[in-house]
C-alpha cells in the first residue's frame, strides 16, 4: 500500500535546486520509501530522528542519499496515511536537520 506523499512549499523549492539527475534519484527513493514508511522495526524503510544534540526531531524520519550527500526529512501522519516532505538538502554538518526543526515548528508538525 503506497502512501500519500505531502510537500510543504520550502520542500518543493528544495528540489528544484538540486541539478536533474539528483533530482530524479530523489524522487525515485521517496516513491520506494512511500510504500512503506514506517521505522524499519515496524517493516518500513524509514529512518527515525531523536532528540539528538538538543535537535528535538522525535518523530519525523529520515531518508539518506549517501552517494549524493542528501538527506529527506519527514513526517508520518498514521492518520490518512501521509508522509509530509519537510526538507531535501545536502547533509552540511546539521544545518538540514536544524531547519527541518524550524519548518516543523513553523508548520506546526
């Protein structure tokens, strides 16, 4: 069962950014990921954040693109089955998931 993918505005300029190819990859793992994206303990592939460092991301999961540096945060919502794209950006030390922080609280996730 494939679930419903969500963009917030920042995440769709988020992908315009990266060049075609990484784009692509991009969209190729969220598309896999959407099947199931779940902790992997629960049979999905998602990754889950922590409150590491003071970031307070409980809650929201994560997708890595080691070979092109990327990282996808986002949000599951049980209810609808929804996975809410956050953020795509390049890792850079935690400035991603400090931001994915930032639009969570803006958004109210």
């Amino acid at each position: 069962m494939n679930w419903s993918v969500e963009f917030l505005q920042e995440a769709v300029k988020d992908l315009k950014k990266l060049d075609h190819g990484a784009a692509v990859q991009v969209l190729k793992g969220i598309r896999k990921v959407s099947q199931n994206p779940l902790p992997a303990a629960k049979d999905g592939y998602g990754k889950p954040l922590g409150n590491q460092n003071g970031s307070r991301l409980s809650g929201l999961m994560k997708i890595k693109f080691r070979n092109l540096g990327i990282r996808v945060v986002y949000k599951i919502e049980q209810e609808g089955n929804i996975m809410i794209i956050l953020i795509i950006s390049v890792r850079a030390d935690n400035e991603v998931y400090e931001e994915a922080y930032r639009r969570r609280i803006i958004h109210g996730l």
